[in-house]
C-alpha cells in the first residue's frame, strides 16, 4: 500500500515486522525478505519503479541546489515542495526544559532527504487530486450532479456508475498521455 508513496527499504522492514510479529522474525531474516520483495516490486512494476527513480533523483538535484521542485498538475495547479531546515530554541528553566521550533523562511537551507522522501508522495498526491477534479468536472459535463469524493473514492447514484468508470479510467488516461516530465519546472 504505501509502495507508490515512496516507502523505504527501512520502512517496508517495519510494516514486515508488524505483519509477521507473531512469528517473532530475526533482523536478518526480515532484511532478506525486504531486499526480495524490493527486488520482486522493482521487477513486477519497472515503469513505475522507473518513474519513482527520476523523481528521487530530481529532488536530490534541486536539493544541492538549494532550489524547490515546481510542478503544475494537469489542472493548472502549480505545486512548490520546499522542505527547509528547522531552527529551534531550547527554553530551560529550574522546572523543565523545552524545546520549540521558530517560523521557518526562505533563508534556512533546504532539508535535503525531506525534499527527496517527500517527492513521491508529494508528486503522487497532486495527481491524485487532479485525477479527482477531472473526473468531478467531467460527471458535471454529463450532467451527474450528486458526487462524493474522499481522497480517491468516488460516489454517485447508482444508475451513474457505468459512466462515472468510464470516466475515471477516459480522465485517468487523458491526464497521462503526456510524459510526466513536461510537468516539471
């Protein structure tokens, strides 16, 4: 499930650990189940796992730059992931300590690994969304009125389901007929 977010090799160790807890697993044994499964998902899905790469690779670039990554949906939403270095201070006092994190602007420099842990479900999310709003739109245009959406459901009167699929699936491959790399800024 979390695959298409960008989960890590780290992450996909935990919810391993998670789901086979009662057969109380060594280290080692899910460090090897995880690398099979990177390399069966790798395999299994090359284009998106290809797709997931560019992305990583892109946000490490603009990161050493010191640059956001800028990209527009298909529905002209322009996106800007900028994740910035947190500055914090530390309140001590006779009774406890804290500490608590300042506004950040653009003068702190860029969090390199948030910027390239976050591209992918970043990126993923804003497409998400403008799949919704095409389909949304395009319901409307026939004439469906009564829609629910949450996050990537969709809902309407029963006797709209054939043409809200069909819907879904025309938008879906109308938004990508275009290389996801024209997206990009």
């Amino acid at each position: 499930m979390t695959t298409p977010y960008g989960v890590t090799p780290e992450g996909i160790k935990r919810q391993m650990k998670v789901a086979a807890r009662s057969h109380n697993p060594s280290i080692h044994a899910l460090a090897y189940l995880r690398d099979r499964v990177i390399d069966a998902l790798a395999e299994a899905m090359k284009g998106p796992t290809d797709v997931k790469n560019w992305l990583q690779k892109v946000a490490k670039m603009m990161a050493k730059e010191e640059e956001p990554i800028i990209w527009t949906t298909p529905t002209g939403f322009r996106v800007v992931q900028v994740y910035r270095k947190p500055l914090f201070k530390r309140l001590v006092t006779k009774a406890y300590s804290v500490q608590y994190y300042l506004p950040v602007d653009g003068s702190r420099p860029v969090n390199k690994s948030k910027q390239e842990l976050g591209i992918i479900a970043n990126f993923v999310h804003s497409m998400d969304a403008a799949h919704l709003i095409k389909v949304v739109n395009a319901l409307s245009a026939v004439g469906v009125k009564d829609i629910a959406v949450v996050h990537d459901s969709y809902g309407v009167h029963a006797r709209h389901v054939p043409v809200m699929n069909k819907l879904i699936r025309q938008q879906f491959l109308e938004m990508y007929k275009q290389p996801i790399s024209r997206a990009f800024h």
